[in-house]
C-alpha cells in the first residue's frame, strides 16, 4: 500500500510527570511511541500494542489508560503520569513497595502498567470485593501468572484506603 | 499505520465542514480505541482524522422531559459510574461495565461506542477476503469459522456481529441518537441507527457521510426496578459476548406491564423486536411466558456451524435475564 507523504509535524507540549515538555512529532504518534522513544521513558512497555495486555498503562488526568491506542497529540493539557512519576525522590508509591512485600512479580515486564493500573483504581475508590478488584484489573495480563500476589499488593491497597494520585 | 494528517477542530459545524470538505477519507476520532487499533492492523486507513475531543459535548445532563443526555465525548467510564445512570439507569451501567477494561472504558467515548466495528476475524485480517471492509471481495465467515458469528438477520454477504453491549442496553431503554450534518441536525432512534448487512454489510450505520454523533438521550423510563444485562462469554471479564441479554420489565402484581429484551452478539446490530414485546404486555409474567417470549425474539434464527450453540443460548439466556429481571 502507498504512503501518503505528510511532511507536517506538529509541536506540541505535553505534562508529564510534573513538567512540561514540547516536542515535534507527527500525528500519528501514539503516546506509547512518545513516551519511549522521544522521552526515553522506558517504563511504560509496549507489549500487544492493540490495548490488550495493559503493559502501556498509564495514568491521564489519575485515570488509567492505555497509551498504545492514545496519540500524543490528542493528550495536550492532560497530567500524565508513567511509572517514572510515582515515586517521591528516593521513596517509593505505596503501590510500588506492596508490589515489592507481596512479591508481585516474576519477570516484571507488565508490573509498570500493574502498578499505574492499581493507582487508577485506587483514585477511582473502587475494588470492595476480590471479585470486583479482578474485574477492574482485567485489562492487565501477566504472562507469568503472579495473578496471586498481584492481587494480594492491590487487594491490601485498597483495604488500607491508600491514596493513589498523582 | 499509515500517514495521516489531523485537526483538532473547534466547533461541530467547522468539523462537519471539514469532513466532507477535504478528503472523502475522513474519521473523526474521539477516544481512539477502536479506530486506532484497526488502523494499526490497516483495516482503517484514513488520510485525516478530526479530533472533536474540544467540542462541548462531554457532559451529562438532564432534558427538560426528564430524560438523560449523554455527550458524545463523554468516556464510558464516566457514564457508566455517574450518579443519575447508576440510580436512573443501572441496565445501562451494568451494560457498558460488562464489556471491555478499566482503561478501555477511561477513553472510550460513548459516541464511538455506537460507532464500533465488528469483531469479526476476518474482518481484521487483511489477507482474507471480507465483504465489510473490501465489498465485493466475498465473506470468508460463511464457509470459515464462524462461532463468534450472527445467527439473526445476517445476508450471505455477512454473517458479523456488532459488538457493544452498551449498545444492547441503549436498544431496550429507546434510546434517541443525536447527530448533526451539512444538512442541519436530527434525531435518529437507536433501533433504526445500527443496521442489516443486506447487500451492504460496508455500512454499519445509517449515518450520512459526514454526520456527527452529538449525543444520546434517554427517555425518562430507566426500568430501575426490574433488569438485567447478563452477558455470556467464554471468560467472566474482558472477553466480548457470544450472546447478551438485556432484559426489563415494568410489573404489576405478577402482571406484565411492559417488556423490553435486547440481545447482543446475535446480529449486526442489537437484535429487538417491539412488536414481539407488545404481543407479551398484559400476560403473566411465569417462566412459560418468557419462554414463549424468547421462541418468537429468535424466530428464523439460524447456525452456520459453529455457532449453532448459540441458537439454544440464546434462548435460555433470554429466559434467565428475564426471571433475573422480576426477582429484583
């Protein structure tokens, strides 16, 4: 199939992580792509790249979503913020260190979006029953399986009434 | 994907103009889910897309007939957790949190719910011949595997199925599509929006091309008391329906006043027939007589193969949600 050549690009200027960031990109950049290619945050992973696994999750305006199927442009005037923008310096997320207590991982290639996914469901304060904590994290896959203990960290998050923000 | 270009417009009327002014290969774009996923996988490939993210049409609120008007922009999530949709409309809530993922439904618009394409895998597959995205070329559903496929109102050009179960909610509450075009606006019923395959299964909707999605309203009468949306499919969460149920009732005593049954999964649109319905009003509302309701809502139904299942599903779906629907 022929490509339509579109020199254009556009600046645009994107919060992220408590700052602002311009860059030059062409429209059909996804936020995924944005983020790390252009702004090396490499965090955020790129798993099916379709919205299926959730390994792109990030959070907008303390909203999870997936930024695979997000383009950057449209996500001007929005808080984003990735994995990278959780901790405080030097102290983790809650979120981050129950992930830790729990061992809620094993190879940790989709705990970036597990964990922006838990802070969104935490901000949403939702999740008072283990059925609906897996329901609300369905949009997660983990391909090793530690669906276990990933619900352990996220389960005690929610009881302890832990504030997810930013 | 391929290379587009995009505006974000500011105004429905600029986007309208826009659409049918620049290219004939124009998408608007809201949430993105759907439309950016079939462009990855080159089954869409516009040559620019208007963002109407920035038009005023992302709040919910009430009608002067006492009735709900959902903005096209705003997110399925937002919908679905509102407090008037929880309290007035909880089929509708109980719908649209039934399908798809916690992100999905954070950026997913109710606009582009109703604008959803068929799950069809041949229709994403691009190396596979698919009346729907290259008409003419033939249907590889009706000879292929077919299991997730229609078993109502389908045409031997296209068997697919629409796959929202929002939209399965909005059929049994009558929901009214607003939508503005060259040509002024209009309200279009949420049963005569989606449409049969026919000889054009490359038409989804009867939107004129052009035409802008603005809102939907729902009537005042929200069946609080008596539903159901009972989705079923091969995993308890994020997996589409093989066959949806959205059923309500209004009873007196054990009288049926009114009787709404929508069926996702079925069909390439939600699967309703009021005239059916209005042959039930004043029965009794007994097992028997929602049996009797589901024989005649799949009458004619019919298998390619795999999805023969669905056929009996169906019917005992219908009469689960409906006994589901007079227990609350």
């Amino acid at each position: 199939m022929e490509y339509k050549n579109y020199p254009e690009t556009h600046e645009i200027e994107l919060q992220l992580n408590g700052t602002s960031q311009k860059l030059t990109i062409s429209p059909w950049t996804t936020l995924l792509d944005a983020l790390r290619e252009y702004f090396q945050l490499t965090g955020t992973k790129k798993g099916c790249d379709h919205g299926q696994c959730g390994a792109c999750t990030v959070l907008v305006d303390g909203k999870a979503i997936n930024s695979c199927l997000s383009l950057a442009m449209m996500q001007q005037g929005k808080k984003i913020t990735t994995v990278e923008g959780l901790a405080q310096g030097e102290n983790l997320h809650p979120v981050q260190q129950a992930f830790i207590e729990h061992d809620a991982f094993q190879c940790g290639y989709c705990t970036p979006g597990q964990i922006c996914s838990t802070v969104g469901l935490l901000n949403m304060k939702k999740g008072n029953t283990p059925e609906e904590i897996r329901d609300l994290m369905s949009g997660n896959i983990c391909r090793c399986g530690a669906y276990a203990n990933i619900f352990k960290a996220v389960e005690e998050m929610v009881q302890k009434e832990v504030s997810g923000t930013p | 994907m391929n290379n587009f270009s995009l505006t974000q417009v500011d105004s429905a009327e600029e986007a309208v103009k826009t659409a049918r002014l620049s290219t004939e290969n124009n998408r608007y774009i809201a949430g993105g889910t759907n439309l950016i996923d079939l462009m990855k996988y080159r089954v869409e490939n516009p040559d620019h897309l208007l963002d109407i993210n920035r038009l005023n049409f992302s709040e919910i609120s009430s009608l002067p007939d006492n009735g709900l008007r959902l903005g096209a922009t705003v997110t399925n999530a937002d919908t679905a957790y509102h407090q008037e949709v929880q309290k007035n409309y909880p089929l509708l809530a109980k719908a649209i949190l039934s399908g798809a993922s916690t992100q999905l439904r954070n950026m997913a618009t109710d606009g582009g719910n109703l604008m959803q394409r068929t799950r069809c895998y041949y229709f994403y597959d691009t190396a596979t011949p698919c009346n729907k995205r290259e008409p003419g070329s033939g249907c590889s559903a009706l000879e292929g595997f077919n299991r997730i496929h229609a078993i109502l109102g389908a045409s031997e050009k296209c068997i697919a199925t629409h796959p929202s179960d929002m939209c399965v909610a909005l059929a049994a509450l009558d929901a009214t599509v607003q939508v503005t075009g060259e040509s002024g606006s209009r309200s279009i019923p949420i049963l005569e929006f989606h449409r049969l395959p026919g000889d054009h299964p490359e038409k989804d909707t009867n939107l004129e091309p052009g035409e802008l999605i603005t809102a939907i309203d729902l009537p005042e009468k929200g069946f609080s008391q008596h539903f159901e949306y009972l989705k079923v499919r091969d995993r308890p969460s994020y997996a589409f329906a093989l066959v949806s149920v959205a059923a309500a009732l209004e009873i007196d005593g054990s009288t049926i006043k009114d009787i709404r049954v929508s069926l996702g999964g079925v069909a390439h649109k939600p699967w309703r027939l009021p005239e059916v319905e209005q042959q039930f009003i004043d029965q009794q509302a007994t097992p028997q007589t929602f049996e009797a309701f589901a024989e005649k809502l799949i009458a004619g139904a019919k298998g390619y193969g795999d999805n023969d299942f669905k056929i009996k599903l169906a019917k005992k779906s219908i009469v689960r949600a409906l006994l589901t629907a007079l227990e609350k």
